[in-house]
C-alpha cells in the first residue's frame, strides 16, 4: 500500500558552488523538493563498515511509486527525503516496462 509520504528533490539550478567548482550536495539548502508523492516503503538490508576509524552503516530501501511524469524523471542525481532521512539513489525501474510502477532504491548513510 502507497501510504507513506515522500520528498523528491533534486539540486537547485542555483546552488552555492564551493571554491574548488562543485556543489556540497550535503547542504539542504542546495536542494529543491520537486514534489511530495505516496509511496510504500520497504527497507531491504543494511551493512556495516569501518571507513577510517569509524564505523558506518548503510541502509538499502526500496520506494514504490506510480509511475507518473514526476516519479519517471527520477535519475541518480536526485534524492528521496523520508521520514526526516535522506536517500541517495541507487537506481530507478519502470517495473516491468509497464508504465504503472517506479521501484526506485535509496541508500542512507549514517555512523
């Protein structure tokens, strides 16, 4: 059931550039929400590793949409805000190229 409500966001046409040229994609302020749509949520798996001398853990979910013109749009360089988290994506699908579901899967990272 598509009953849990989730942000797509992508980054703003004018996002602050740092002084080496790229955008902090940390930086909420960077990212424009592009809409709000109902989706289910199904967290799938989660995985530790030591990055330096800390431990981080990452978080696969998957997000399930009807497919419209704002959930097909949905690329890499777009993320999924939920519940206060922030997905990146990992990959979004036309389910069964049928045009009546997006499955996309969001990574969260976090320590």
């Amino acid at each position: 059931m598509r009953n849990r409500k989730v942000q797509i966001q992508r980054v703003k046409s004018a996002a602050t550039v740092t002084d080496h040229g790229s955008i902090d994609l940390s930086i909420d302020a960077n990212w424009e929400t592009v809409d709000t749509q109902f989706a289910q949520v199904s967290h799938k798996s989660s995985r530790e590793q030591v990055v330096g001398e800390q431990v981080v853990v990452t978080t696969s979910t998957e997000f399930n949409f009807r497919y419209n013109t704002i959930t097909a749009s949905i690329t890499g360089e777009y993320r999924l805000k939920y519940n206060g988290d922030v997905y990146q994506i990992g990959n979004a699908i036309n389910k069964d190229e049928m045009n009546s579901e997006i499955i996309v899967t969001g990574m969260k990272a976090g320590s």
